[in-house]
C-alpha cells in the first residue's frame, strides 16, 4: 500500500510525460492540508487556554486550602483571633490580586 494512494489513484499515463498527477489533485490535497493546519492551530490555541485554566483553578484550590487552615486556627486558636483574621485577610488580598491580574 502506498503512503500516497490518492495522488496514486488519480495519477494516469501520458505519452508525452509517462505517469502524470493532474494539478488539480495537488491542489485538492493542499486544501485538505490547510485546513487540516487550520483545525491544527486553533485546538493548540484550545489546549494552551484550557492549560492556563486549570493552572489558576490549582493555585485557587491551593490558596483555599491554605484560607480553610487559617479558618480552623481562627476557631481553634483563643486569644490570638486577631493574628489569624489578619492572616486570613492577607490571603484573601493575594487571591483577589492575582484574579484580576489574570483574563
């Protein structure tokens, strides 16, 4: 089997030539590969913001975990509340920071 078995099927037998491939066949195939390189570049384009999502979602499920930690040692921590509501606040401007330095 060819790796080439379309431009095969259409190629036929010149006199003038010997075995000819018409233009338009060529011209069929690099249409395909264009698009095909269309499709290509728009899922990599897909892929990158899909990639750049799931990083910020990571780093805001990391940020709240490390909120919650704070939250627990609010509850659980007498006389130093005041420490960890201001820990708790620092967090929170961090998150809120880069949020809106991200699209």
């Amino acid at each position: 089997m060819s790796d080439t078995s379309r431009t095969e099927e259409a190629k036929f037998w010149s006199d003038i030539g010997g075995w000819v491939t018409p233009a338009s066949k060529f011209m069929e195939l690099e249409r395909e590969l264009n698009r095909s390189n269309e499709m290509f570049r728009k899922l990599n384009i897909h892929s990158l913001d899909l990639t750049d999502r799931i990083r910020r979602l990571e780093e805001l499920v990391e940020i709240g975990g490390r909120m919650a930690d704070i939250g627990q040692k609010i509850v659980h921590q007498g006389g130093e509340d005041m420490y960890w509501i201001r820990k708790l606040e620092e967090e929170l401007t961090e998150w809120t920071t880069a949020k809106e330095a991200k699209p």
